[in-house]
C-alpha cells in the first residue's frame, strides 16, 4: 500500500455560536490515497461537509477553532498560511459544492470564471488559460464548449452547470477533488451521468476523490471504501463490502436498514433509526449514538475508540464496544441488515 | 435596446399625462385654489373678478381649461397667476444651480456610501464597523433644515469659513461656485451616505454569505480578488438603482429642504415657493418636470441593471 496522499488526523473543528460552542467535527481521522474514491456518508449537521471544508482551509474564521492535522504530502493544511492555502487551493486541492445553481457568479461568463481560475495561478496570456478553459468545458462533456464559453451559468441546466464546476475544479489537474453532495440538487438521470463523469476522470487521470453524501446509492455505485460519520464523529470505515455486506456499527445498520432496495420486497413502512441526532454543543457522554441505539449497554458511557474490531481485517475499523460476534447476530432484522423493526 | 428606450419614451409620455391630470384635478378641487383672487387681488371687485373669469376661461368646461393649460405647457407660455413669471425661464434659471448642488453632492455620498459600506462590511461587527454604524445612524436621522442652519450659524456667522448662502453660477467665478456649494453638498450628503452605507454593508453581508463566493475562495484567489470582483460586483447592483432614482428625484426638485436653507434658488426652492402661494402653473410646470427627471432616470436605471446583471433581459 503506497503512502496517504491525504492524511487528516484527530480533525477537531469547532464554533462559537450565541447558543454555545458546536463542536462539528470531533476528531475526524482518515486517509485518502492516490487515485482512490473515498465516500464520507452520514445525514445532514454529521460533519461531513465541514470536514472536507476544512481541508480546504474554508472553515477559518473568527468564530472557528480548528485542531488537528490534515497532511497532504507533507505539508498540514490546517496550520498553512493564508497566502500558501491559496496556492493549494484549486491547485492541488480542488472542490464541487453541492448546488451548481449558486456555486456559479452570475454575473460572469463561465468560461471567463475558469479562465480566472487559471490565471490566478498561472502566469499564462489570456488567449492560452482561454483555450485551456474551453478544453476543460470539452473533458467534462459539455458539447460545443467553444460557444458554451461565453454562456452565463443562468443559461445553463443544472447537469451542465455541476458539469462546468467539475471542468473549473479540473482545470488546474489537482491532485485531489472534493465534491459535496454533487448529485444531491440533480435529478435523477443527471445524477448518474455526474457520478459517472467523476468515476472516469479517476479511472482516467488517477484523480483521487472525495464524495460526501448523504446517499448510500452514490456510495454503492463509485467509492471505493466509505468513512460513516455521525455527530461529528467517523464511527465506521471499510471497504465498500465492508459497509454494506458486514457493517459493524449499529448506526450504519440503521442507515442500510432504512434503504429501500428495488431487489427486495417492498416494506409496509420505510423503517427509520427512532429519534433525532443529539445536539453538537452539548453532545452525550461516551459513544453519540448510544440515546438512539438499542443496543446500548453499560459501557456505552465511555467513548469507544475507532479501531479495528475485527482481527482478519485491519481496514475496517468501527466504533462500538459491542463484540462482533453479538453485532452479527443482532443485526439481523426481518431477515437483512437492520437496526429496528419497521413500524407496523 | 433601441426598442427598449422607445418603448420607455412613450410609456413617458403616458405617465406624463396621467400626472399632469392628476394635478389639475387636485388643484381644481382644493379650497382656496381659486386662481381668481390671487390674479386680481384680495382689494378688487366683484366686476373685475367675473372680466378675469371670462379672460383666463375659468368659466371653461374642465376638460377645456386642462387642455389651454397644457397647450401653454407644451409651447413654453405658462405663466404664474400670482406673479406674471414664465414658469419655463424661471425653471431654465434654477436648473444650474440645482445640477450643481445635485451633481457635486451625488458624488460625495456615493464615493463616501460606497468606501464606509464597505470598510463596515469587511469589519462586521468589529469596532470599525460599530463605529460606522453608530455615524452612519446619526446621519440618517440629522434633520436636514436643523443641520443646514447649524452649520449656517457656526461656520458661518460665528467664524467666516464659508459665505453665508446664495448661488454663483460656476461660469462667473468657480472659486466662488465652489465655496458656496461645499455646506449644501455636504448637508444633502450626508443623509444618502448614512443610507447607503447601511444599504451596501447589509448587501455585502449577504452576498458573503452566497455559495459563489465560497467557490471564488475555493478557486485560490486572493481575498482581495474575492472582495473585490466577486463580492463588491453584485452587492453594487441595488446601489446603483437606488443612486440612480435618488439623482433624479433630487434633480427633480427633491432637495427643496437643502435649497431653501442655503437661498441657492435652484428648482427645488421654486417649488416650495410654487406650492406655498397655491399658484397652478409653476406647480404644474415643475410636476411635471420633477416627474419627466423621475421617470427618465428610472428607464436609465432599467438600463445599466440589464447591463450589470447579464440575467435581466429588457423585455423587448
């Protein structure tokens, strides 16, 4: 196995707020490596997207502390200057958000906000980093982007709005991508065309990838191992057979439980994890699924440490004091992966 | 574009007569506006009041004295019942000096609007900012007569740093255009700039917050690119339509308070006067001129925001 291209270790990422301080991210550790698509899943407020922000620097703010490390390549991300994060930014590190509908300026062309991108960081005339934006319209699938250049995202659709944000995030060659949600404001046949735009572009460049999403069908179609967050907290990583054939943690068991699967019988009521994710600023002692987890016993208290439980696999690692033996026995729920029953 | 303007020039010409109408009516139906009496005077007759009736048409249909009075509009021949005045000489006489106070205030609370807005905006909540706002509160509610004779009384009467009221046309002497004109522009200033400043600093703090923004830092740019070009771009587009509509309806006649205070006979005191005695055709001539300012900066406007924000398309 070669060296992490990424490394982020003990992610801490807090804000002060009128109500308290939020403890968003609650010492995330993973690492991404070279030509890999890496999935971060969980529901929304996890910490998933203030994590990928923060490796891009773009959580800093008066408000933010941040602890931690986030190594890429040797240097730590969280600890650069602002002048040095520019750089990396785009450059190495580059990042799709969540809705291409607002992700754009309005007021600009598309092609003239990729060609600002490139001429931010390159010394290169205008004609050049032109040429180079319409090449990078053309690698993400944007027909006749010579034309399209000169459009205003308004004039976009949706697709090709996410499409011409992937073709900004790309025109640099970074080493790494990070998309927030990039399918989650698409429709459905768009989504798919999306996924496997990135998928290609990981095949074909050796582009390593991080795809946050809330969507397990995403994780299933592209990743090729996936951190579960939950409350801030990484209480599952693996393989992707890992997650979806043998998951160790009793919350990813609610998240696979409350899939519908078109290969499966239909269920009365879409069965759901009981209750609502516990407050970031004054989160419950010891593990933050235990007040939803009917499992819960009495070492639940003491914070289990994310660490591989299982000795034939060292990769997967989870965050439950429950043996594996007693997971995989009560994880069963009418007859598949589950971590209630459907209500009746 | 061409279309869009011609469009907007007819669509004037409506709005010109509706107001217009709505003017004469309001006159017509007002107590004490009998032009009669302010024509012959309080000391005449009952004889020479009916001669006056019949001369001016006052015994007209409505529709009849509309129509004379807006033929007299139209060709230039108003004049005031009161002080036998040409409504359109005296409105060409004030014109220079209210361009002049309009013009040179207009930059002054834009530039300062602009530079305060933004320095509260990118110190939100810091002590910059909270000094800003505190200022910026103060100037928006100084009332602009009690300002304007402050300043009058200390600067001055008590100590002679600038003349005491009054207009010299910037051909005559620029020295003396200019010495007369700082205390107005300052004092008609001084409301927009507390306007503005809280407008821009407001918009900038939401266009911040917007999801592009987050991509322009994303993309490795400076952050003063990101303020300048990406930020400040669209936080400025409400500033110029509200700028746009300020000049006009102050160039309109809205800076009567500004005018009056500093005796600089420009339009907008000729307004206050034309009110005050009740006299019809200096209130319609310079309605109607007040409105056709309105108007025409309102389409100027529509203008350079389709220009600045490429999703406004002028419906053609």
């Amino acid at each position: 196995m070669s060296a992490p291209l990424l490394d982020v270790s003990d992610l801490r990422v807090s804000f002060a707020t009128e109500e308290g301080v939020v403890k968003a991210v609650d010492g995330v550790s993973f690492d991404l490596r070279a030509g890999e698509i890496l999935a971060i899943v969980g529901e929304s407020g996890c910490g998933k997207s203030v994590t990928a922000l923060t490796v891009m620097g773009l959580s800093r703010g008066p408000n933010a502390t941040i602890e931690g490390s986030a190594m890429l390549s040797g240097v730590d991300l969280v600890t650069m200057d602002d002048e040095a994060l520019h750089k990396v930014r785009a450059e190495r590190v580059a990042m799709v958000f969540q809705d291409p509908m607002t992700a754009l300026n309005p007021v600009y062309k598309v092609g003239d906000q990729i060609v600002e991108q490139i001429r931010a960081h390159e010394d290169i005339s205008k004609e050049a980093a032109r040429a180079r934006a319409i090449e990078a319209l053309r690698s993400v699938g944007i027909p006749n982007p010579g034309r399209r250049y000169d459009h205003y995202p308004h004039e976009f659709s949706g697709g090709m709005r996410q499409r011409a944000m992937i073709a900004l995030a790309l025109s640099l060659e970074p080493e790494v991508l990070i998309a927030d949600e990039p399918t989650t404001a698409l429709d459905v046949t768009i989504q798919a065309q999306i996924l496997s735009l990135i998928e290609r572009l990981n095949r074909d460049r050796g582009l390593a990838v991080i795809l946050i999403t809330h969507d397990l069908g995403v994780v299933a179609e592209v990743a090729d191992r996936a951190l579960v967050m939950y409350a801030g907290r990484v209480v599952e990583e693996g393989t992707l057979d890992d997650i979806f054939y043998d998951p160790q943690h009793p919350y990813t068991w609610g998240l696979l439980g409350s899939l519908t699967r078109i290969d499966q019988p239909r269920p009365r009521r879409l069965p759901l994890i009981p209750g609502a994710p516990p407050s970031l600023i004054s989160p419950p002692q010891g593990c933050h699924f235990r007040p939803r987890c009917p499992h819960a016993f009495t070492k639940c208290p003491t914070t289990p440490p994310l660490e591989a439980r299982l000795p034939d696999n060292p990769g997967h690692r989870d965050r439950c004091w429950l043996d594996s033996e007693t997971k995989r026995a009560r994880r069963v729920v009418e007859d598949r992966i589950g971590l209630v029953a459907s209500a009746e | 574009m061409a279309r869009f303007a011609a469009r907007r020039l007819v669509n004037m010409v409506f709005v010109l007569i509706a107001i217009s109408i709505i003017t004469f009516l309001i006159f017509y139906k007002i107590p004490g506006g009998d032009p009669v009496l302010r024509i012959a005077g309080r000391a005449s007759n009952e004889t020479t009041r009916a001669q006056i009736r019949e001369d001016y048409g006052f015994n007209d249909p409505v529709y009849v004295q509309y129509g004379e009075l807006m033929k007299k509009t139209v060709s230039g021949d108003l004049i005031s019942y009161s002080n036998r005045v040409n409504v359109r000489e005296e409105l060409v006489r004030g014109l220079p000096a209210t361009l002049s106070l309009v013009i040179g205030s207009a930059v002054i609370w834009l530039f300062f609007g602009v530079l305060f807005g933004v320095l509260s905006a990118v110190y939100a909540g810091r002590w910059p900012d909270r000094v800003i706002t505190i200022l910026a509160m103060i100037g928006i509610s100084l009332p602009v007569f009690w300002l304007g004779a402050l300043l009058l009384y200390y600067l001055t009467f008590k100590v002679s740093l600038f003349p005491a009221g009054g207009y010299v046309p910037l051909t005559e002497d620029p020295a003396g255009w200019f010495s007369h004109l700082i205390l107005p522009w300052f004092t008609l200033s001084i409301l927009f700039i507390g306007f503005y400043t809280r407008l821009l600093r407001s918009n900038m703090l939401d266009v911040m917050n917007e999801d592009y923004v987050r991509t322009a830092r994303a993309k490795g740019l400076s952050e003063r690119r990101v303020l300048g070009r990406h930020v400040m771009r669209n936080a400025l587009i409400p500033i110029v339509t509200l700028f746009g509509l300020d000049v006009g309806a102050a160039i309109g006649g809205g800076a009567i308070l500004t005018e009056s205070v500093y005796d600089l006979q420009g339009i907008g005191q000729y307004v206050a006067d034309s009110v005050g005695s009740l006299d019809l055709p200096p209130i319609m001539g310079t309605t109607l001129y007040a409105a056709f300012f309105i108007v025409l900066f309102s389409a100027i406007v529509d203008i350079l925001y389709a220009r600045l924000d490429p999703r406004v398309r002028l419906n053609q």
